[in-house]
C-alpha cells in the first residue's frame, strides 16, 4: 500500500525514451513496460528517492494546473501502477 | 531436374522434382535468403507450398540458404523436420502443414533480427505502405483483401518486416487468405469459425520491392459498432501496441523498443474501431486520398 509518506524510485536498469511529451519505460529484466503522459513524465523524472508522495503532488500541482486534491488523486494512482509494473520502488 | 507447374488458385507453383524422382523440392525466398523444402510426396508439398507460392522460386540463384526442411509421410503419419536436427510427428496433414509454414517464417524472422518483425497485414497506396497491425483473429488478412480491391498491391497478410533504417516495409508476400461469412455481423470469439478463403492475387498486384511507412493501423473488430472510427494513437501508446504485436524474441526487445521510439516520431499512427471490412477500407483509401502524404 501506498501512503503518503512513502518515498517512490525508478528501479535501476529501468530505461526511458521521451517522445515529444509522452515517454515509454522499458525494464528489460522484467519485460515490462509503460507509455507515460507528459503528467506521468514528469512525475517519473521527479521519482529519484528524494521525494514522498506528498511531496511529488506539491511538485505536481506546481507545474500543472491542478488542484491537489486532483494531484493527490492521480499521484497515488501512478505510483501504485508503476509499482505493480516493477518500474517504481518503494 | 523436371519442373512442373500446378495451378492453384490462379497462381502458378514451382515444385520441383530431384532427378531420380524420389522427392520433390520447394525453395522459399525471401530478400537475400532462401529456404529449401522438400518432401517424398509432392502432393503434401503442394500443401505447403500453396500457403507461400507468392514467395517460391524455382532456382536461388545469388541468395543465401538457411534452412533445408522436409514434411514426408511415414507409416499413416506426417514427419517435419530439418536435415541433422530432431523431428516431429503429426497424425494430421493440416497440423503438419501449419507447423513448418509457422517454422519456416520463424526461420526467416530469426534469419534477420535487424529488422523489425510485426503480426501485421501491409499494403501499399500510392506507392507508400499501409500497415495494419492485430493479433490473430482481427481481420487482417480481410482488411488487406479488400485494400487490394481498391487497387492496392500486397506486401503481407501476417508479417510485414520493417526497415528500421529506411523505415521501409519489406514484402512478405505469403499467400492471402480471407475470412467469408453469410452472416453480416459476426461476434469476435466466433471470427475463428467463419471459414477463409484464398483471395485471388495477381502477380502484378504483389508488391516487388520495400516500400516507406506511411500509416500505421492498430485494428480494433468489433461486429457490435454501428459507426467505424479512426482515432489517433500517441506515440508512446504506438511503441507499446507494436511492441505487443512483435515478433521480435526477447533478447532483442531493448533495441527494438528504441527502434519502435525512433519510428514513433516519422510514422503517424491510429486505432481503427470497426465492424465491417469493405466500408473500414473505403473510408481510409478516401481519407488518403484526400489528404497529402507527410513524407
């Protein structure tokens, strides 16, 4: 389970393409792989292990015009799929 | 050697016989590398060799072998195998068939793993290709036939293999097959039922050379729309839904994922929802037609 103080990183070995706005991560060991709006972009660049999930919705309602309760909402999802992808750690 | 051609579904086959008549020979093409079948009964090659005849030659002159395959009967039974190496058995002609037509294309896939390898029909329209990528069952092999009623020329009906330098698809002209109901509609999970027909081919409407990529089709079959649509799909979603339908073995997925990227960028791409095969083509060959080609 996800919460908010949970602190989310890309899984090493874990490689990205951008694509204009969108980007696509690639784990080769695993085989997966995921297409990323520019909203899940940015979140993606912003999960280094040096921000909580609170933290990422501040950084998210920031840069995209966004409540935070929309932030809050779509952070959570994210970083919960990216998880169940083996992409994300946390 | 003896040649002689049969004629099968307007198309002309080239079997040929060894000198001593014992077996009989088929040697499949494709670019610059050939594959020999052969098989002590003709009548059984005839089998395979009609599902490929576009692609047959009767001589491989200038091209590199890299398979020499037989499907012989034995003893109320079908053996496939490849000279020096295991084979199998099979109590039916059909499986037998269908197990060699999949090996020898996997043969060729494997034969070039600089290209990219997608389960997709592809045509060509003006001179460019159209590719329209699906899983079994989808309708490809029947969107292709009716492209090529449209004037089209025929690339692939199942595997189109793409240039990733020139972005070019390469013909892989195995014989076209296509799904002929009585029904108007029918459901996806019953398509596999509806029995397929060869679709006739003239050798003028089979595409000689590779062609650039124009547009990309992900197909969506679906007999309960009443309207088709064409939807675009983002890049990223593009790599992802070409990376589903590849051919490409595991081992080289990463360049394959940085390739499909690079051809994100060229090559636009949409999601086809549709239910019936003749008006999904009319109104793509009329919104190519109206519309100039990016390239």
């Amino acid at each position: 389970m996800i919460s908010g103080d949970s602190v989310p990183i890309q899984v090493s070995g874990v490689l990205d393409y951008r694509l204009a706005e969108e980007m696509v991560v690639y784990d080769p060991v695993r085989s997966q792989a995921a297409s990323l709006n520019g909203t899940a972009r940015a979140l993606w660049d912003l999960c280094d292990g040096s921000r909580s999930v609170h933290m990422l919705c501040e950084e998210i309602v920031k840069r995209f015009d966004v409540s935070h309760e929309e932030a809050s909402s779509q952070v959570q999802s994210a970083v919960e799929q990216l998880c169940e992808l083996g992409l994300l750690c946390v | 050697m003896r040649v002689e051609r049969h004629k099968a579904f307007a198309e002309k086959i080239a079997i040929i016989e060894t000198a001593d008549a014992s077996s009989s020979v088929i040697y499949v093409t494709f670019g610059t590398h050939h594959i020999c079948v052969c098989s002590n009964n003709r009548a059984m090659l005839w089998h395979v060799a009609r599902n490929i005849s576009p692609m047959l030659t009767l001589e491989p002159i200038g091209t590199t072998a890299i398979g020499m395959f037989y499907i012989d009967e034995q003893q109320g039974g079908f053996l496939v195998g490849e000279e020096d190496c295991s084979e199998q058995r099979f109590d039916e002609l059909g499986d037998a068939v269908r197990s060699l037509h999949h090996t020898l294309i996997k043969r060729f896939i494997d034969s070039r793993s600089d290209l990219v390898w997608i389960h997709a029909g592809a045509v060509t329209f003006g001179g460019e290709a159209l590719l329209l990528v699906a899983p079994t069952g989808h309708g490809k092999s029947t969107l292709v036939g009716e492209f090529l009623d449209w004037g089209c020329s025929y690339l692939s009906d199942d595997v189109a293999p793409i240039d990733p330098i020139s972005w070019g698809v390469l013909p892989f002209p195995v014989s076209p097959w296509k799904r002929v109901s009585s029904q108007a509609r029918v459901p996806a999970e019953r398509l596999h039922e509806v029995p397929k027909v060869p679709v006739q081919l003239l050798p003028t409407a089979i595409g000689m050379g590779r062609a650039p990529l124009r547009q990309i089709y992900f197909l969506c079959h679906d007999e309960r729309l009443e309207t088709n649509s064409i939807a675009p799909c983002s890049p990223a979603a593009m790599v992802l839904e070409m990376a589903r339908n590849s051919f490409t073995s595991e081992e080289h997925r990463v360049g394959e994922i940085a390739r499909l990227c690079a051809l994100a960028h060229r090559v636009p791409a949409a999601y086809l929802n549709y239910a019936g095969a003749p008006i999904a083509a009319r109104q793509i060959i009329n919104a190519l037609a109206a519309s100039p080609s990016h390239r």
